[in-house]
C-alpha cells in the first residue's frame, strides 16, 4: 500500500509539472502563395523591416527580402530550423539582407518591425497581443495566417483559395491585417478647441464628431485631418492649420 501510494504520489507532481508549461506549437508551413499574399498585404517594400515571430524554414523572411527587397529577421524557437533557414537564405542569395535567430517571440525584441508576420496558435497570439500594442510603432503593419486577437478587429481580412490542399489545413487560407494605431486617448486642447477622444485599438470616438477614422499616426474625423506626433496632434481644421495638445 505504500508503495503504491508513493507511486500514485509521483505520477501526481509529474502530471502537475508538466502542467505548468505549455506544448510547443506544431510546425505547419505556409503554402507559397499565402506567404506572397500576406507580404502583399502588409505592403512589404525595400523601406521595411520583417519580423516573422515563429519563422519555420525561414519562407517568408526569405520570400520578404527576395521578391520585395525589405531586411528580415526570423525568430525561431527550435534551432534546427533556424539552421534550415540561415542555409536556405544562403542558397537563395539574400543572407546578407536577413537574420535568423533563436528566441522566444513572448520576450525577444520586436520593436524595430515595420512589418510582424505570424503563423501562431491563439494562446500564442494572445499573449503577444499587447506587446503588439505597447511595443510596435504606429503604423506596423501585423499580418496573421489564420488566428485574430480577442477585441482587437483585423483592419482587413482576406481568404486565399490554394491551388492544392496543404497539409495541416486544407484548400483555405484566411489572412488578417492590422495596423497598429496611435494612442490619441483623451483630452485635446488647441486654439479656441477643446476635445475628448475615446479609444478601443483602432476605433475611435471623437466628442462632438459624427465620424471619426484613426490608421498608424493618420488621424481625421468630419472637417479635420491630421498626424498624431506623441502628444501633439498636427494637422488643418476646416482648411485652417492647428496644433493640439494632450
């Protein structure tokens, strides 16, 4: 009877041990026609800096740099497949145009990203989530393959029809873009002007405005256009320059 108490004792901590850390998520490639299509999406041009968090083989960081001419940084968790990447991106000619690296997405720095791509589970994508928000400059451009983010509606989804089935998700691909805005939250203060915004992500209500738009720093609503410049907004009211101030 002890023996087996002390047996059913063990496989208790062992269970409750491996409950404390989370599967790896499974490696499923991106078919190359949504590896295109998402670098499409965001935009991608020779100006950005590609950050793929869970980057695999290395296909869209190496797809970013060769077909679009941006600098890429893979961040890759096993490091086998880091070491497919570097040598993928040799054979492909760009090696001196991206990174791969081993890393955790959950604590690597991504604040340099133009552009953030991800393939990842949602406990994953959650996680990120306000790193996204608190970390990204307005404007990034955040591409998934699949998986949204819980409140914070995509800018823009698409579904890409494949050629061929592929494995681990069928013949469909649904792909989501977000740009991350700038914090205008709160009260504005300029020549004769005083007003409140209220913020969720990229919705916006501007107090007394019947429609009001908020894209990266590019903000407008009914008769005034501006740019948000951390706690300045600059732009023209009624055709008339003005600054406000937070």
């Amino acid at each position: 009877m002890k023996r087996l108490a002390g047996l059913l004792l063990a496989a208790a901590v062992t269970v409750a041990r491996s409950n404390e850390f989370e599967p790896p998520p499974p490696f499923i490639t991106t078919p190359p026609e949504v590896v295109e299509r998402m670098l499409e999406l965001a935009g991608t041009g020779p100006q950005d800096l590609l950050i793929d968090l869970g980057s695999g083989d290395g296909r869209i960081v190496i797809a970013a740099a060769q077909k679009f001419g941006a600098q890429g940084l893979g961040i890759e968790l096993d490091d086998r497949l880091v070491q497919k990447s570097r040598a993928a991106a040799q054979q492909a000619n760009v090696a001196e145009r991206v990174r791969f690296v081993q890393g955790d997405v959950l604590v690597a720095d991504i604040s340099r990203a133009s552009v953030v791509t991800v393939y990842l589970l949602p406990g994953l994508m959650g996680k990120l989530q306000t790193r996204f928000i608190s970390e990204l400059a307005p404007g990034t451009r955040i591409v998934s393959h699949e998986f949204t983010m819980a409140g914070w509606l995509p800018d823009r989804t698409e579904t890409v029809r494949l050629k061929t089935p592929h494995r681990g998700q069928g013949d469909l691909s649904q792909l989501h873009l977000w740009i991350v805005p700038a914090d205008v939250r709160g009260v504005w203060r300029g020549p004769g002007v005083r007003l409140r915004i209220e913020q969720s992500y990229q919705r916006i209500e501007v107090e007394g405005a019947s429609r009001a738009v908020i894209s990266g720093r590019d903000v407008s609503w009914d008769n005034f256009k501006g740019r948000v410049e951390g706690n300045r907004i600059v732009g023209e009211l009624g055709g008339s320059p003005i600054e406000l101030l937070r």
